[in-house]
C-alpha cells in the first residue's frame, strides 16, 4: 500500500464554501458552515454543514533555564477541562492569543513576562500546528525560551482578565519522568517537552553549556 504525502493531495482550491453565516457571536465566535470538496476517489462530495470555532490563533513558550537544568510551568483553571470531568486546574506553559498587529514571537515573549514575571534572553521557534482542526480553526505558534529560572515562582495574571496563575520551575529529571508517565494533559505542554526532550543537549550546547 502506497501513503501518499497528504501536503500534495488537495488544497484550498478543492473546496467549494456554498454558504458561511455567523453561528453564535460571545466571548468566541462560531461560524456555520456549507460546503463541498474533491473526494480521493474523484468527483465532489455532497454538501456538508460545519460549525467551526473561531477563537483567534495563539502563541506559546516552554521557558527553560540551560545552567539550572529547570523547565518553569503553570497552574491555572480551565473551563474546558472542567466541562470534559477532568481537574480543571491545568498544568502549562505561558500562551495568549496574537492580537492584529502582533509576531507570535512577540506574543510568547510578552506572555512570559505576564504570566512569569521572567524575560528570555533568546527564544527559538519549535513548530506551527492546528490545535483542533476537526472543528477550530485555531494554530499554535509555539517556541522554546531560555530564563534564569532562579527568581521564578509565585503568583502571577493579568488582573484584569481574572488570571490567577501559580508560578514554579521543576527540575528537568523530574518534567522528563512525569512526561513518560503520561502525567501532562494538554498539547501544547506535551508537544513542547517532547521537543526539549529531542533537542535538550543540542539546545544546552548552542547556549553554551556544557
């Protein structure tokens, strides 16, 4: 059986949008949907209804300091994860949403400050995704950054958006093991030890520790 590489495929030229409306205008939007597209098997799908969530596309960083060998994280409560039967306090990295005007580099450089109260001293890129793409058209920016995680902790939000997010640095050993252990619960966390998991001692040389 031959995989074909889904990039050459199709594209946005083979789907038809018959109608798009507003679904729900709040806190996020929800657009519906009716279109068609190109089936592998040739010719056009029947028209489709889709309701897609708009919610704007993020940036997020995995602050990490190379001399202590230590990964800051956050807890914060999620509704989301309250709606799904989970602990709706979630364990994280700094993200927000990239507003008209703003780099996604911009966007995690600002939201460690916000959500840290630690700046980077560099940042390196590690990958764009699509959070949900089945029903959101939300992307993730996402980036490594280098901290001296040796003043980091506390209590840190914007006040005025509600936050309350606690503050804390781990040990590499330990973020290593709780993540084989399956202990985090949301991608962008996952995706982004993962990647320091890959990269560590590549990343530790290039910002020259040994």
């Amino acid at each position: 059986m031959t995989v074909r590489d889904p990039k050459h495929t199709f594209g946005r030229t083979d789907v038809d949008i018959m109608s798009q409306e507003p679904a729900y205008r709040g806190y996020f939007r929800i657009d519906r949907v009716t279109l068609r597209h190109r089936l592998h098997a040739g010719g056009w799908s029947a028209p489709i209804m889709r309701e897609v969530f708009e919610r704007g596309h993020a940036a997020a960083v995995l602050p990490y300091d190379p001399i202590l060998d230590r990964v800051v994280l956050l807890e914060q409560f999620r509704i989301g994860a309250w709606s799904a039967g989970w602990n709706p306090w979630i364990v994280e990295i700094p993200a927000g949403t990239i507003e008209p005007g703003e780099t996604a580099e911009a966007v995690a450089i600002r939201e460690t400050v916000e959500e840290t109260g630690s700046t980077l001293s560099d940042i390196r890129h590690i990958c764009d995704y699509l959070s949900t793409p089945g029903g959101a058209s939300e992307t993730v920016s996402l980036y490594c950054g280098r901290v001296d995680a040796a003043a980091v902790g506390g209590i840190h939000g914007n006040a005025h958006e509600v936050e309350d997010i606690l503050v804390y640095t781990v040990p590499y050993a330990e973020v290593r093991a709780a993540l084989d252990a399956g202990a985090y619960g949301n991608s962008v966390t996952i995706i982004a030890l993962q990647w320091l998991a890959l990269n560590r001692d590549r990343l530790r040389a290039e910002w020259g520790v040994a």
